[in-house]
C-alpha cells in the first residue's frame, strides 16, 4: 500500500488532502528526509526542523502562483520534496543532480535563489509589488530563520516593507540557532517574548493589588500597555509597520493551518513568529543539532560515527590550532566570526580564549567594520570568514580597513571550489576582489605547512592580509607547531627544468609538480598573489621560453593577470597561458572531479600545456617548442 506521501507530486495534491491526514503526511515526509539525507549527506538538522511548516505552507498557500522565498535555503529538502522532486532527492548536491538550495531554474516552485542569508525578505518584497504593479493577485512569503535575522540586510528590508501596502508574509522561523549557537541582542529580544515572564508577572500583580481602587486600576492597564510595549518584542516589527502574530507552534499542524489561513485575509505587511526546533524527530539530531548540520552519509539507526582512521587534517584545523598558539604569544590577537565558530574553526580558541573571541552573528558587513574598529585601538583582529561571506563586506574591507590602512588578517576558508554546495559558496573571485584594493597583501599557501607559516607572516604586518585556503584536506604536509613565518611576498622555485615554467598559486602546485614531470617544466610556487614575487617572476621569464599561471580562481582578473601586468610593465614579452576558473558559474559536484572538468588536475594542466606549445603535428617532448 502507497504512503500518503508518495500520491504527492506535487502542491495540488496536498491540498486535494483533508487536513487531518497533514500530520501523517508530515510524519512520513520527515521519515523520507531522513533516510534520504543519510544515503546522500546534506543539511539535516534544520530541514528536520522545518517539515510542519513546508506542509502548511504548501497546503494554505496556492503555490506556485503564491510565492515562497526561503532564506538561505539549509532548510528547503521538503519543499523539494513535496513540489515534485521526490524520486530525485537520490541526486542531492552530486553533479548534475539536485541542488541543495533553491534555484530559479530547476523548478517553478523555486522562486528566487538563495544560500546566502537575510535575502528573503527583500526578494518577497519586490515580487509583492511587482504583483500589486501587475493587478495580480498572489502572495509573497518569506521564511526567515532568527540567525538570518541578526543581519543588516534583513531589518534595511523590514524598514522597506513596513510602509509597502501589498500581500507580503514574513515568517520568523525562530529555533534558537545559526549555524552556531545564536548570539547577539536579538536573540535575547526573541527570548524575553518566549518566556513572558516579565510581562506576565506585571500585569497579574498590578490588577490584583490595584483592582479595589478604580483609578489606579485605570493606570495599571496603562502600565501593562507600557509593559508589554517594553518587553514583548511583537512591538520591534510592529514599529516596523508590521501586523505581529505569534509566537506559535511551528510543529503543531493544527495552530500553523488555521493561523496562516487567517493570515491570507489580512491586509498589509504581516509578520508570523514561528518557534522550530531544529532536529525535530529525531533525537540525535535534536541533542546536537550543529553536528548533524551538514553531516556526511550515515546509518540513521545508529547516527553519526567517528572514522576508524584519523582523517588528514583539514585547512580549517590548521588554522584553528594557529590561532589558539598565535594568541596564547601574543595577547593582541582576538579572534572574530560571523556565526562561524564550527565551520571556521575556532570552537578550541572560544574555550581558551572566551575574552578575546567575538561572535557577530551573521553579519559579515558589521564583522569586518567591528574588526577596523579593533584595529584602531591597536589590537590584531583576526576575521575568519569564508571566501564568498567576505564579498557581502567588500565595500567595509575597502573603506573602513584598507583606506585606513588596518592590520586586520582575514582567514579566507573555502576558498576555489567547495564541492557540493556549488556556485554559490564557491570561493573563485577572492583573488581578483582583493589584489585591485590598496594597501591588502593576499597569501596563497600550497600546504598545511606553508597555511600556519603565512598566517604568521600576514599576523606580523602592519597592515591588512588575506591568507585563502581551501575546504578539506590539503597534501598531507605536516603543519607543525612552530610560529615561523615565511619571507613577505616572496616565492620559491619547486622543480626546475626547461622551456616553460609554471607558476602555481596555492594548492594546485601539487598537481602542477606532477605535471610538470611530465614536461620537465620548470615549478614556481608562487605564495603571493599580492605582492607578486617580481624579482623572481622576472628570473624565471629570462630562463624559460613560456610561462603558465596556475590558480584555483577566476582567472579574469585574478593572479594569472598580476603576472601579465608584471611583465608588460617591466617590457619582458613571453607567451603566458592562464589557467584558472573559467568565466562560468561551476556547479556542485565532487570537487575533485570537478577540478578535473576544469582541467586543473595533473592531466588537464598537461593537456593544455602541450596543446598551447606544441607545434602542431610536432609530438610533445620535454623542453617544448614554443610557437607564435
């Protein structure tokens, strides 16, 4: 006999529903979720987190011609799964598979894209008035977690909406975490509103004492305006120009169903105050909802286990261990993260370090600003911040850092491709953004080893650094334990041989090496993409016919271009072929395979270095003829 779940392919069908058969379809969707996620990995927890709400939504609202906007998208699994992508969920953040977020074009119900937080509400906003613009009637809803709802992006948006006479929903899906455990004034505001206490305590004791006395009755209901205007946080949006409903069982069918209904009558902008758990339904998942965040594949009967064999240790570990011995020598460094405590690792330097280790919550903009101010007062800021969340602080890292010429180290984690969270958490354009800006020097180790070493050297400069390194593993160099930086902007060569050298920018110097053994090519690596190594790039031109740049980024714009501009400015003339990212968006994937699809593994740097200099009909041989 067919699960109730599995007549649904898609919104029609669960509306076709009775609303007591919702908590069945419910229970089997989360089932269905879990197992999935545990054959494919993904993000679990706050999917889990969110099936009650999906099939509400999905049930109330006559989507696809309502439109949902989901905020970051960590928690859209059963919004794929009930909009008609059930039996592809196998394909999950693989290559040519599903995404792991929303995207526009892999279905109708996928309204907007996201992956970055606190975009919804600006995304709902401008369709509810191109809707009221058209004469067409449809709803706007955005889902916004209480950690996308830390960052600027979002109340710039709620301060926008609150004065918007148009069919908009915001849903605050308030499960009391980021990715990391939830900080910040906000979520104290939201905390006050759960327990009530406060207000509750006021307005009980002042009708029982002042109830004999009419007037002062009078005043205490006063009061109690005055009490709740000061606690309850429903006045926060309402200020806002919102009309606040809630807080309310985001997991209770039988409150989210008829509220919403509700809710679709009223006019203006509304604002629904959801509270989720996230793991809900399954226990291990709700006992430490950050590990099973964005867990690998599992057997959900047993949950998550540690390897049998210790793994290589990762880039993000690397650091982490650098930075707790960095600060424990010298009592300026403090650390920072936008709601990135796990995945930038530096859970070990809060338990060190608790009184120099600042979260921001998501607020990557506030994060490098909050850092200049630091700086300015003569501490050693250290921002961890992944590649891509940096961009959201491009114009802070411009004006407030380096204008002014701030000693802040920026720790680019995820850096080049990240694999299965694909395009938009792709680290490609950290070279190309930050080597145009004045005064920022950007390091590109190639190892474990060269990562600690050039930590130290960017800690030591007296104005700002980017160190990028990548996500995973590196070659499995031992990082050490010392605090000995390397020379500032300068490279080394790795492999010396003939005809054509190429220069390699991080951790593609290793496939390069192996490359180049078949070329007998000459190996730079590089280390600085900002300052270039120009003495020694200007060395290497004088002993090689032709020079190959090897970055993983974009190469528009990127270190391959800070070597042409080098040489067209010291007028050395040499044949160069780039080789990088090419000026394409690139998918989720096995980021080996990936690479590999880019041509920046062994055999694909090969394979373009001999099609580029090889004569044609000429077969390839060390010390490479070089043509045109």
């Amino acid at each position: 006999m067919a699960s109730l779940l599995e007549t649904i392919n898609g919104p029609a069908d669960l509306r076709k529903l009775p609303r007591a058969q919702l908590a069945t379809v419910a229970d089997e969707l989360r089932s269905y979720l879990l197992h999935s996620v545990a054959r494919t990995g993904g993000h679990l927890s706050s999917n889990l987190g969110t099936v009650e709400l999906t099939v509400a939504l999905h049930y109330v609202f006559s989507t696809p011609h309502d439109r949902l906007v989901w905020d970051v998208g960590h928690q859209t699994y059963p919004h794929k799964i009930l909009t008609g992508r059930r039996d592809r969920m196998g394909t999950l953040r693989q290559l040519g598979g599903l995404s792991g977020f929303p995207r526009r074009d892999e279905s109708e119900y996928d309204t907007f894209g996201t992956a970055h937080s606190s975009t919804s509400i600006s995304a709902a906003l401008g369709m509810a008035l191109a809707a009221k613009q058209k004469g067409e009637d449809r709803h706007a809803v955005a889902i916004i977690g209480d950690g996308a709802m830390s960052a600027g992006m979002a109340f710039e948006a709620l301060n926008n909406a609150g004065v918007a006479d148009c069919k908009l929903l915001v849903i605050l899906n308030d499960n009391d975490m980021s990715i990391s455990p939830p900080v910040g004034a906000l979520n104290r505001y939201l905390a006050q509103l759960m327990s009530g206490q406060f207000y509750a305590a006021a307005k009980n004791v002042g009708k029982q004492v002042l109830k004999p006395v009419p007037p002062l009755f009078e005043l205490a209901k006063r009061f109690e305006q005055q009490a709740k205007g000061m606690v309850v946080p429903a006045t926060l949006f309402e200020k806002f120009g919102f009309n606040y409903i809630g807080p309310i069982d985001g997991h209770d069918l039988e409150s989210l169903v008829p509220t919403l209904e509700n809710i679709k009558h009223l006019k203006g902008p509304q604002f629904l105050h959801v509270v989720t758990r996230k793991g809900q339904g399954y226990k291990l998942a709700e006992a430490d909802p950050i590990a099973y965040h964005g867990p690998g594949k599992f057997d959900p009967a047993v949950g998550l286990v540690k390897p049998a064999a210790p793994a290589l240790p990762t880039f993000t570990q690397v650091f982490g261990q650098w930075l707790c011995d960095m600060a424990a020598q010298d009592e300026r460094l403090v650390g920072i993260t936008p709601a990135m405590r796990e995945g930038s690792g530096m859970v070990e330097f809060e338990k060190r370090f608790p009184g120099r280790y600042y979260d921001v919550g998501i607020a990557e903009q506030h994060a490098v600003t909050f850092a200049a101010g630091l700086a300015c007062e003569g501490l050693k800021p250290v921002v961890a911040i992944y590649s891509t969340f940096l961009q959201r602080g491009y114009d802070q890292l411009i004006h407030d850092v380096a204008l002014q010429n701030l000693p802040v180290v920026f720790a680019l984690d995820r850096a080049g491709l990240v694999g299965a969270d694909g395009a938009t958490h792709a680290g490609a354009y950290d070279i190309p953004y930050l080597r145009c800006v004045p005064n920022m020097a950007l390091a590109c180790p190639a190892d474990e080893r060269e990562c600690r070493a050039l930590l130290s050297t960017a800690f030591a400069q007296n104005h700002p650094v980017a160190v990028r390194y990548p996500r995973g593993a590196g070659a499995g160099v031992a990082a050490g334990t010392d605090l000995e930086p390397l020379p500032y902007g300068k490279g080394e060569v790795r492999r010396q041989g003939r005809g054509v050298a190429i220069l390699a920018f991080g951790t593609l110097l290793y496939p390069a090496l192996k490359a180049a053994e078949a070329l007998d090519a000459t190996v730079v690596n590089m280390r600085w993409a900002k300052p270039l190594d120009e003495a020694l790039l200007l060395q290497v031109a004088a002993q090689h016919e032709a020079l190959v740049t090897l970055e993983e980024g974009a190469v528009m714009g990127g270190a391959g271009s800070a070597v042409t501009e080098a040489l067209n400015a010291a007028g050395v003339t040499r044949p160069v072929l780039q080789l990088g990212l090419r000026d394409e968006f690139i998918e989720h994937g096995d980021p080996a395979r990936l690479l590999a699809m880019q041509g920046l593994d062994a055999a694909g740097i090969e394979a373009s270095i001999r099609a580029r200099f090889t004569s044609p009909g000429e077969q390839a041989r060390p010390g490479l003829k070089v043509v045109g």
